[in-house]
C-alpha cells in the first residue's frame, strides 16, 4: 500500500494492493481515529480527507496537486490534466468526453501507476486487453488520446522527460461493424411500430433523421426556434452528448435545410402537443440510441444491428442515387466539403459501375 500522510493532526490516506481508486481515509476526532473506504481518484480522496479532517477540527493535509514526483500517480496527472483543460476553456462537452474514458478505461488500468515509471509496456499492455475485449482500432485510438495529451502536459510541465503512449503500438483490433443503410420499408416499419407504442418522440426523431441526415445529437438539441414552419426550413445550431450538455456542432457549422410537406405537418402536430418543451424531442442522445434499440429488436421486417445513425447514412445514399447533386447533399449533411460525401457515399452515385464498366469495355475492345 502506498500511504500519503496529511500533516501534524490531520490524517492518511492509503490505496489498496491490487485495487487502484480504492482508498482507506484515516483521521483523528477528537481522541480516537476514525477511518473510511473511499473510491476515486487520489484527488478526489485527498479532497475527502481534508473535509474529514476540517470537520473533525484538525489540520487538513496536502492537496493531491501539490504531491511531489515519488507520489503522483497516472490518476494524479489525469485529473490535473482534466483540471487544467476546464481553467484553459476548453468545452464542457470536451472535458466531459475526456472525462469519461479517463474513468473507463484509464484509470481502471494505469491510475494506480507512480507517473515516473509509467512505461512503454504498461501502456501497450493495456491496448493489448483492450483487443482481447474486442475492441476497435478506431476505439482504442479514441480511448488512447487522453493519455497522449495529458503526458504531453506532464512534460510541458517537466512532471517527466518523455511521452510513452507516443510508443505504444495500437494492435489491431476487430473489424469495424458493417453498415447496414435501412431500406425505405425498413424506415416505415419503424416509424409504424413507434406510432403503435405512441411513441410520438421516437417518431419525430426517426422522420427528421431520415429526411435531414441530421446527427444523433444535433437532433437531441433541436429546439422549436431552430424551426420555421412557415418557412418551411430547420436549422442545426448545436449539438447535445450523451449527458444533454449541448455545444456547437461536430463540423462547428450552422446549417439550414429545407423540409418536406408531411414532415412540416408532422412538426405542427408535434408542437401542439409539445406542452412547452423548448425541445422538438425531448430526449437525450443516449435515450434516443436506446430506443431505437428497442423498436429494431420489436420489428421484425428490419434487420438486427441496424443503427440510429445508418439512417443518416441512408437518406444520404437515398438522395445521391435520386440524382441529387453531390454539393446539396454535403450541405445538408453538414460536411464540411463535398470531398468528403464523396469518399463517404461514392457506391451510392447512380451509374458509376454502369460507365466504368462501360468504359473498360471500350478500351478492352480496342486491344
């Protein structure tokens, strides 16, 4: 066990072998020491034990912060860092993210580790389960990025001399899962088993998923003055996570697209019965996922592990194939340039396979 020890009357804190982020706070009041398990980040315990000590009238100890180099942690630096990103304004949204793989998946994992003899193989041995749980490359890149950035800090603020995630070798992982683009049938027959549940929200939100290709988020955060229902348009100002935080978009744009005639009357009724939510849906992203779990796993005409976000994917693909211009439909996914639907939708460009076919079969004819 590795024990901080408060100053003179004040108390300690100690972290079990084998079970980093767990603490045993122990304090003196009044003649007797009291003592309690704490879990969380050796900031967060040492913030704890100074609130017992000051209750208890002692002497508070040392801020985790101000630990010297034989004393910090992996977890110590992951919440300096985090700190430092909030003071820097740094987005909630951001910080929150950052947050959140921090207390999955770091910390459960190096917290625990002195910073000073964090190495190479810690680091890579902690991708290496990450694989044998099944998980992405593009996942452990993502979960990785908070380490990268916060040892960069650690050496900004000569903490240590070198950033050892920037070795660590990403193995590869499995296989990113297909997309499965839903079919029209397969939007109706969601949007049918919504209405028989009058699940009125879920079916505004799978209309304006498939008619917009709005995001997951952005949807999550539309409001009703994001809509002009005379005017026929919508406009994505902003997007929401998963804990309702809203910030600007992905691509950080505004966009405004134009809307349907059965999709503004669908609104019109919506907002009738909106009962003053400023919100057009009235759920968070993470609700919006977990519903639509629950309408696939009810529908039997559509096809298990279908996502909310494929059918963004399949409104886009729907107008591609129509005929629509490649540049409408970037802005009304709100890409930030044509390249990108472009290399995102290129099998969905009506004839590309006929006149490349076609082609080759010239030249091959002239051989």
């Amino acid at each position: 066990m590795t024990a901080t020890r408060a100053a003179q009357g004040g108390g300690s804190m100690t972290e079990r072998d084998g079970y980093p982020g767990t603490w045993r706070l122990r304090w003196r009041d009044g003649g007797r020491y009291r003592e309690t398990t704490f879990r969380g980040s050796r900031k967060a315990a040492s913030a704890e034990l100074r609130e017992r000590v000051r209750l208890s009238g002692g002497a508070a100890p040392a801020d985790a912060a101000e630990l010297d180099s034989a004393e910090r942690t992996v977890g110590d630096l992951l919440d300096a860092w985090l700190t430092h990103s909030k003071a820097s304004g740094k987005a909630e949204r951001y910080v929150a993210e950052n947050r959140r793989a921090i207390d999955t998946r770091l910390r459960p994992a190096l917290g625990g580790i002195r910073l000073d003899r964090l190495t190479v193989k810690d680091v890579d041995g902690m991708l290496a389960q990450w694989a044998r749980e099944g998980l992405t490359g593009a996942s452990m890149r993502r979960y990785l990025a908070p380490l990268r950035t916060a040892l960069g800090q650690a050496r900004r603020w000569q903490w240590i001399e070198s950033n050892v995630a920037e070795l660590a070798t990403i193995p590869r992982g499995k296989a990113s899962a297909e997309t499965l683009t839903p079919t029209p049938e397969e939007f109706a027959a969601l949007v049918r088993t919504a209405a028989g549940r009058n699940d009125y929200a879920m079916v505004a939100a799978l209309r304006l998923a498939y008619v917009t290709s709005a995001r997951r988020g952005e949807l999550a955060a539309l409001r009703w003055s994001d809509i002009d229902l005379d005017a026929g348009m919508i406009t994505f100002a902003r997007s929401a996570d998963r804990h309702g935080t809203e910030g600007p978009t992905k691509t950080r744009q505004t966009r405004t697209v134009q809307l349907d005639a059965g999709t503004l009357a669908m609104l019109a009724d919506r907002q009738r019965t909106s009962d003053g939510d400023p919100h057009v849906i009235g759920l968070r992203a993470d609700k919006i996922t977990d519903r639509f779990r629950k309408l696939v796993e009810m529908t039997p005409d559509v096809r298990p592990g279908i996502r909310f976000h494929d059918q963004r994917h399949a409104g886009a693909s729907e107008m591609l194939a129509a005929g629509v211009p490649v540049t409408a439909v970037a802005a009304r996914l709100g890409h930030a340039s044509a390249r990108t639907t472009m290399q995102v939708y290129a099998h969905a460009l009506p004839g590309a396979d006929d006149s490349a076919a076609a082609i080759m079969g010239q030249l091959a004819a002239g051989a």
